[in-house]
C-alpha cells in the first residue's frame, strides 16, 4: 500500500513532528526524480552549480536526492521540526551533501533558480495564499528553469476545508501557459495517510519546463 502525506493542520506541531519521524528516511518522490534526470539530460551529465529550492521541504526526502545529485539547496519550512529533521538527516550522511542545505527565513521569499520543488506542501495554503505563492514560484525560474510539483485535486478529500488548497486540474494547467509540461499525472486513490489515516487522494503530479 502507498502512504502519502500526512493531513493536519499547520498549527499542529506535534502532528508534524510524527509525520516527519515517519518519513524522514523515504526515498524522494517521482516528480524530483524526473527533474534532477531531465536536467541531466539536457546538460549531458551530472549537475553543474545548479540551484533548487525546495519549497515545504519536510524531513528532507527530496532536498536529499537533490544534494546527492551535485546540486545546491534552499530547503525551506514554515515548521522548525521539519529544519531539525532534514539536519539530523544530513547529520547522518556525508557532510559534502550539506550544502546551502537548510534556511529558514522569517518570511518565504524564492530566489531565482534552476528548479522548485514543491512535494506536497502547497495544498496546506489557503486559496489566496496558495495562488500568489504558486505565481511566486513561476516567476523565480528561468526560461529553461523547471518546477517539480504534487499538488491535490478538487476530488480530494481535503477538498472541502477552507485552509487548504485543491483546485481543478485545468485550473493547474492554465497557469503553465508559460511552460512546456513534461510530466503529468492526475490521479485518485483510495489509501493511507503517512500516519496510518484513510483519506482520498486527488494528486496532480507534474514537471515543467519554462519556455518563454
């Protein structure tokens, strides 16, 4: 059986503190996998001074494959535990895979970049929030520049709560006039949360690449 993210309110710290516990040694996700390939497609090798930001980092799962690919990182969380969590996690490995690994500013602010990821973390923003953070990651890449993103559907079961986040498929893609999509993946499963919760997922897989 998959496990997916756990669902729980931001402010529930010690709920974070759980799932992070769960995760932090699972393997990255399909979508950074798939980015970290194309771009070593593209430049015909391992990375080159690429830098990504990793946006709603969690325990650290991608921004690890991510720093094992060569690349550098800006791990970013809104949850001090998840910062805590990636660190023993790093802590545990080569101490060359800690670069620029961990920051955690006062306010989310995405530098320029060859790739944001965001797994699973933007669907816990409010709709208002969640639309001028996603136009914020759009704006930070350049043309070449990709976004690897897992984002839920408006037939999720968090569908409903107003803290949260899940718009229609063709509202996702509409924003992505700008991008040539690369990988796409709109799916719905009946399963577990991370923690062991039954839940539906609506999940929006993606890569894309900025054209213009």
């Amino acid at each position: 059986m998959t496990h997916h993210t756990v669902l729980a309110p931001a402010a529930d710290s010690e709920y974070w503190v759980r799932y992070y516990a769960v995760t932090v040694d699972r393997s990255p996700w399909a979508t950074v996998r798939s980015a970290i390939g194309r771009f070593d497609t593209d430049d015909g090798g391992p990375a080159r001074d690429r830098f990504a930001v990793d946006l709603g980092c969690g325990a650290g799962r991608d921004a690890r494959a991510l720093l094992r690919a060569g690349w550098r990182v800006l791990a970013i969380d809104r949850e001090p535990a998840a910062i805590a969590a990636l660190e023993n996690g790093l802590a545990r490995r080569p101490a060359a895979e800690a670069r620029d690994a961990c920051r955690r500013p006062g306010r989310v602010s995405i530098p320029r970049c060859d790739l944001v990821n965001a797994s699973l973390s933007l669907p816990f923003l409010s709709p208002n929030a969640f639309w001028s953070t996603w136009a914020m990651v759009l704006a930070a890449l350049p043309v070449g520049g990709r976004v690897s993103a897992m984002l839920f559907g408006d037939r999720d079961g968090s569908a409903d709560d107003p803290d949260m986040t899940c718009p229609p498929p063709e509202a996702i893609r509409a924003s992505l006039a700008d991008f040539e999509i690369e990988d796409w993946l709109d799916c719905e499963e009946d399963t577990e949360t991370a923690l062991g919760e039954p839940h539906h997922f609506h999940r929006v897989e993606l890569v894309a690449r900025r054209t213009t």
